[in-house]
C-alpha cells in the first residue's frame, strides 16, 4: 500500500542530473524502458522525494542520445566525432539497454569518405561567399570607374568644362550611365575612397585626375559632382 502511494504521488517528469548537465524525462518515456537502470532509479521504490533531482555519474554529453534511442528507437550522432559509436553503445549498456541495436545507430555524413559536419560545410559556404562578394565589389568599382572616367573625358571634350555634374533626373545617355554604375557599386559609404583611386588610375592615362568627387541626392536620384585637373598625359 506504501509503494501504491508513493506512485500515485509521483510528478509527471523526472528531473536527472547527469555529469552536471541537467535534463527532464517524461515518466511515460521511462515506462516503455522498464528493464533500464533508468526506469528503476526513477521508480516509487528508488526515488523517496520525486522532487528532487537524481544525480548521474555520468558525461551529460552522451546522454542526450541515450534519451533519442529511448524515444526513437535509432540515434544519428554527429561526424565532428565528439560522441563516437562505440561510446554510445558502453553508455547504453550502463543504463540497462542490454539488446541495444548497433545498426541503429548511424554516424551523421557516414555515406561520403570523409563527413563533415553540418556546421563546417555552412561555414566554408559562408566564408567562400564572403570572398566572392568582396571579388564582386572589387570589380564593380572598378566598372564603376572606368565608366565615371569615360563619362568624365567625353563631358569636357564636348563642353570644355573641368567641372562636370551627372544627374539620373538628366535623358542624356552619360548621365543615366554615370548614375545607374554609382549605384550598382554601392558608393554612398566607405567605398568613395576606393573609388576615388580607382577612378584616378583610369584618369591618369588621360590626363586628368579628379580634384573632387561628390555623390548628393536631387529629387531623390543620385547626382555625381566631379572637378578635373589636368595632368600630364599618359596615353599616347
């Protein structure tokens, strides 16, 4: 009667501390597995305050995929390797899983030569993104200068002006191009200075160097401002 009352006062979950690393185990999931050295630590007979913890000496890592074979039948462990097959197997044989299935339990990437883990094959995507998208922003400055260079030897041979202005709100062709490639760069920030130097190369074998360079905003569209110098010419 004793034991039929302390069940009956039992939580719905156990609470168990395994090496430090704390989990909370449903008793449902502890009763399919009564045989288990689980089950029993649990049970009215060896648990006299359901409400306090059950410390278990043992790694709090490895116990995560004891509960995923508890609750699945079969455990997928990861390939970086830190929880092997055979670990997993001793750990399942301590807690009373005498039958246990090696089959069942498969390594993560075991099918390629050499796995990878899912978060090494992320940040290898991520950092050859990255080196694409700087290769990316390179060569669009320097599209962008060549255009802006172009536009700017073309301005003055047509008007004779050293200070050139190209607007979006402009029909004309130079205009529209100067104003689509300062946007395609993404030049409102800390690339201006790259551009500068960039444009500057491509001036040089003109004769020109730009004196000053602004992007401003006229009814919402970009503007470029530049001011030319002469220079000795390079291009022959």
């Amino acid at each position: 009667m004793a034991s039929e009352s302390r069940e009956e006062g039992l939580s719905l979950t156990v609470r168990f501390n395994v090496g430090g690393t704390k989990y909370e185990v449903s008793r449902s999931l502890l009763s399919q597995h009564q045989d288990t050295v689980l089950a029993r630590m649990a049970s009215a007979t060896w648990q006299r305050n359901p409400h306090i913890e059950i410390f278990v000496e043992r790694d709090g890592g490895r116990f995560k995929f004891v509960l995923d074979y508890m609750r699945d039948g079969q455990v997928i462990l990861p390939a970086s390797g830190q929880v092997s097959k055979e670990s997993l197997l001793n750990e399942l044989m301590y807690f009373g899983f005498d039958t246990a299935d090696p089959s069942r339990i498969k390594v993560e990437f075991a099918h390629l030569e050499e796995p990878m883990p899912m978060s090494r094959i992320t940040a290898d995507h991520i950092e050859k993104m990255q080196e694409l998208y700087n290769k990316r922003d390179k060569l669009d400055i320097e599209i962008s200068a060549n255009i802006v260079a172009h536009a700017c030897c073309v301005r003055y041979t047509t008007t004779g002006n050293l200070n050139v202005i190209f607007s979006a709100v402009s029909d004309d062709h130079l205009d529209l191009e100067v104003s689509d490639a300062v946007e395609c760069a993404n030049l409102f920030n800390d690339a201006q200075e790259t551009l500068i130097a960039a444009l500057n190369r491509v001036l040089a074998k003109y004769g020109f160097r730009a004196a000053e360079f602004q992007i401003s905003h006229r009814k919402g569209e970009p503007e470029v401002r530049v001011d030319l110098s002469k220079h000795v010419c390079l291009l022959l």
